[in-house]
C-alpha cells in the first residue's frame, strides 16, 4: 500500500449532571420548549459570573481515569473567542494548554472478518471541559431561532493522536467510548440524540515518508505532508464509518491524479453518501485563547476525591469471558450497556447459585463444577444474545421492555440445561414470556402447557426403577437422612426420560420407593 491513512478522532459528549456548566439552571436534554432552562450567566447577559459545577469536573476526572489518562495537578479554564449567533459572549469558557486529562490510551480488540488488524492501542491526546453553545434551527422561512437550553451544557472534549488506520477502527472506538460513557453513568452518549458527537482529521501520506511523535504527524527528509481534512457531521456511527472510509478513498484519487488540496472542512452528506467541502483554511484559526479571569486555576484531583472507577468495559467482558466461558462475541454484545451487563450478570449469578444447590456438584471435584459452570453459562449467553436479542428484535423491543426478571430467565436456562424442556419447547416458552405482560415463572408455562411432560405413571416407575438400579450410592447416602440428594436422582430420572418426565412425580415416586 502506498498512501497510509492517518485518522484522528474528536468527540463531544454532553454530560448529564443535574445543572449547567456555569449557573444552576437544570441540564435536561429531553425538554423540548424552547429557552425554559435559562439564566443570565448562559444566555451570556454581560456582568455575569460562572461558577463551575463540581460533578462536571469529578466526572470528567473520572472519564479522564478511565481512559488511562493523567490528571493534571493544575487545571484551569481559557476564553476561546469566536464569534457565532449560538453563543452570545463571543467566547467559549474550554480549556486550552492545561487541560483536566492528557497522555491516554485506549486498547481495542476487533473481530478478524471486521478488521484488518486484530486489535490497535490509540494514544489519548487530552480530554478537557468545557460548555455546550446554544442550539440553531433554521426554518422554511429563512429565519434562524436560537434555543439556549443547551447553552452551558457540561461538554468533554474527547481528543485521540492520530492512530487510527482504518474506518473502521475509528467507528469502534467511538462505539467503544459511548459504552464506557454509559457503564460510567456520566452521559446516556446517544449519537442521534446530540450527546454524543464525532469528527475525524484524516490524511493519506506516503508510507516511509512519516512518523508520529507524541501523537504529531511529521514529515521525513524533504517530504511534504498532504493536508488533512477534518471531517464533520458524523451523527451515526454508520456515518462515521462511510464519511470516513469516502475520504480514504477521495484522497487516494486525488493523490493517484497528483492533485493536491488545502487544509479543509467538510462534511459527511448522509443522503448523497459523500463528503461536501464547508471551508478552507488559509491558516489557523486564532482564537486567542487567554485564562478565564473569573474562575480561578484548580486542582482536579483536590475536587474529585470522591469518585472511584467502576469496572470497565473491557475488563467485564475479560472477565465472562474466563469467568464464564463465554465467547469474545458474545462477551462483547451483553457489554454493550449497563442494563445487558447488569441483566447478564444477573442470570449468571442466579444459574450458579443453582448449579451450587445440585448435589452433584458437591460430591465432585471442583474442575467439574467449573466446567458444569462454562457449559451452562455458554448456554446461557448464547440463548441471550441469539434467541432472546433475536426474538426482541423481531418485536422491536429493547432491554427496558422485558417483562420477566433475569431470575426467571435462570430459570428457563436450567430447564434447559437439565432437559426438562427440549429446544423447540423452550422457545415456545420464552416467546410466551417476551409477549406477557408479567414476570411469569417458565416452569408454570411449561407445567400448564404441557411442553413435552410424561405423566403416565407406568413409563415413569420404570425409569425410576432404573435410577435407583444405576445409582446405589446416592441411593444409600439418601436413605442415610442425605435429603437433598433427591435432586440427583430427579435429575438422573429425568435424563433418562430425555426431559420429558414429570419431575414432582418422579420426586414422589423416589421418596415413596425409598422409604
Ligand atoms: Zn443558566
């Protein structure tokens, strides 16, 4: 390959405190009539002061820490002057040279058939604090309102080195980040919605002809750097996969013409499926940056003493995977939020409980007991992520619609693993758990249906005959007062039965045999 691609990323995620940014107007990103949430200080009235809001400086400590970055002792906030109808003072309260986190990393793992590499480490450059503008509408009419409930919006500026190699990449980072955003509980990180926003710096340079230093792309010998174009307007992270893969492929051509072009603006055009030029940047553009005089320097760390890291992402998923025996794959689709992990979770902890009450478990060695572990935790995930997302999807129902609890989800896993019910039937059952209005017991559902049960008393005194024959050990242990080996043999019975006899009779036949 001769031209390699150099991407870097910058995201803005709109935290969700309680108040704004400078003033104690409530942040609420769902109300929807305009100007209700404003004040002076962020409709910037002059003679105004900002007083900076605590949770957004212990949060973007704590977005900083999970990204691997250094917290700077010092911190302080910088007047960025510009001016724009979206924001009145002319100036934007960020942070320019002492930002709360710098000097990051990221790790990413990617599936092989999605990436050409199998996983990539991205340098963070910074993540800073600053505040959201107002919002613009334009109108049929030609005219413009301004809406400033936005306006004061806690806003991080998320800033990666210019690591990336592939589209690809770059869009599962972003994913990547909108998931440790939400497993931080510190923004709901929806694309659509605004809270989250994505921009790329890409350029295409002749391979040998560079390095990276300190997440700065220079130049080797007399070779000059092709100009980068950022992109914006990436609201999806389709979009940003297509912008970003349509600027690869634009620079390349042009590069291949020998054309060249200036640093530059433009934007992804969802319906055309093109990048569209905004701007050109003779030079920089200078916002002359000075400290902010109202609010003096700070020390993040002095602020933030009471937060602490939550387990990430990556080491959840580390974790069901060793823990659980759980693929990569699926690994990764119940990490995807907090509700699938926390749901997963809760089905894991459930089934083991219930593995802990077999007596089988107890009389056997511990490598058994973790391997009974894996099997029925990988049936657990996979009857998650492909019959229960694939039933959700066919209802278009997401994680907050399911009406049972993860224990009655455990439940119809061990039906399953002990073959009680068969696959088909208990499909049939979860089907009928998804369209209830209720949490219903799948037992209840299978009793009441009749999914597959042999209740006729003569087949089942024969496998019961057989069970206490097979098994005279536990047969012993239990006439020696061992109650709870009575699951053991009502397990064996209904392996025998292939699942399909009626375990309280196969219970009472047992006892009345045994007596
Ligand atoms: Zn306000």
């Amino acid at each position: 390959m001769k031209y390699i691609p150099i991407i870097g990323m910058e995201v803005h995620v709109e935290l969700k405190t309680h108040s704004k940014m400078f003033c104690a107007c409530k942040n609420d990103a769902d109300e929807t009539q305009a100007n209700t949430n404003i004040c002076p200080v962020c409709t910037g009235q002059p003679g105004t002061l900002p007083v900076p809001n605590k949770q957004a400086i212990e949060w973007t400590v704590l977005i900083g820490k999970a990204l691997g970055c250094t917290i700077r002792d010092l911190s302080k906030f910088d007047r960025k002057h510009y001016f724009y109808p979206d924001l009145p003072k002319a100036y934007q309260i960020s942070q320019y040279d002492e930002p709360i986190a710098e000097h990051g990393t990221i790790h990413l793992e990617f599936l092989l058939e999605d990436n050409i590499h199998p996983n990539a480490d991205i340098g963070i450059t910074r993540a800073h604090l600053e505040e959201d503008t107002a919002k613009l509408s334009h109108n049929d009419n030609n005219t413009t309102h301004v809406d400033f409930n936005r306006s004061g919006i806690p806003l991080v500026e998320i800033v990666t080195d210019p690591d990336f190699k592939t589209a690809t990449e770059a869009k599962l980072y972003c994913q990547e980040l909108r998931t440790l955003l939400r497993f931080l509980d510190v923004s709901d990180a929806d694309m659509e919605k605004g809270h989250m926003r994505c921009e790329a710096n890409i350029s295409l340079q002749e391979a040998g002809r560079f390095e990276i230093i300190n997440g700065e792309v220079r130049p080797l010998g007399d070779y000059t750097l092709n100009a980068k174009v950022e992109l914006k307007n990436l609201n999806s992270f389709k979009a940003v996969e297509r912008g970003i893969q349509y600027e690869i492929d634009r620079q390349t051509t042009m590069l291949e013409n020998n054309e060249i072009w200036k640093q530059q603006t433009r934007g992804w055009d969802e319906t055309k499926n093109e990048t569209v030029l905004q701007r050109e940047k003779e030079n920089a553009a200078d916002y002359r940056y000075f400290p902010e005089p109202d609010i003096p320097p700070f020390h993040p760390l002095t602020i933030a003493t009471n937060i602490s890291l939550p387990e990430l992402p990556q080491a959840t998923r580390m974790r069901f995977h060793t823990e659980y025996g759980l693929s990569y794959a699926d690994a990764q689709l119940l990490t995807q939020d907090k509700q699938w992990r926390d749901f997963c979770e809760q089905v894991m902890t459930e089934i083991i409980e219930w593995i802990h009450s077999l007596p089988e478990s107890k009389e056997s060695s511990d490598d058994i007991s973790h391997h009974t572990k894996h099997k029925i935790a990988q049936l657990a995930g996979g009857w998650i992520t492909s019959k229960l997302m694939g039933m959700m999807n066919e209802r278009r129902m997401n994680i907050h619609d399911i009406p049972f609890s993860p224990e009655n989800f455990a439940e119809l896993i061990t039906l399953i693993y002990s073959e009680r019910v068969n696959s088909t039937n208990a499909q049939k059952i979860l089907a009928d758990m998804l369209d209830s209005k209720t949490d219903i017991d799948p037992t209840h559902i299978m009793e009441e249906k009749g999914y597959g049960q042999v209740r006729d008393e003569e087949t089942l005194h024969s496998i019961v005959d057989d069970v206490i024959k097979n098994y005279p050990v536990q047969v012993e242990q239990f006439k020696f007062g061992k109650d709870t080996i009575i699951k053991f043999l009502i397990g064996m019975a209904m392996k025998a039965s292939e699942g399909s006899a009626d375990p309280t009779i196969v219970e009472r036949l047992l006892r009345e045999k045994l007596k």
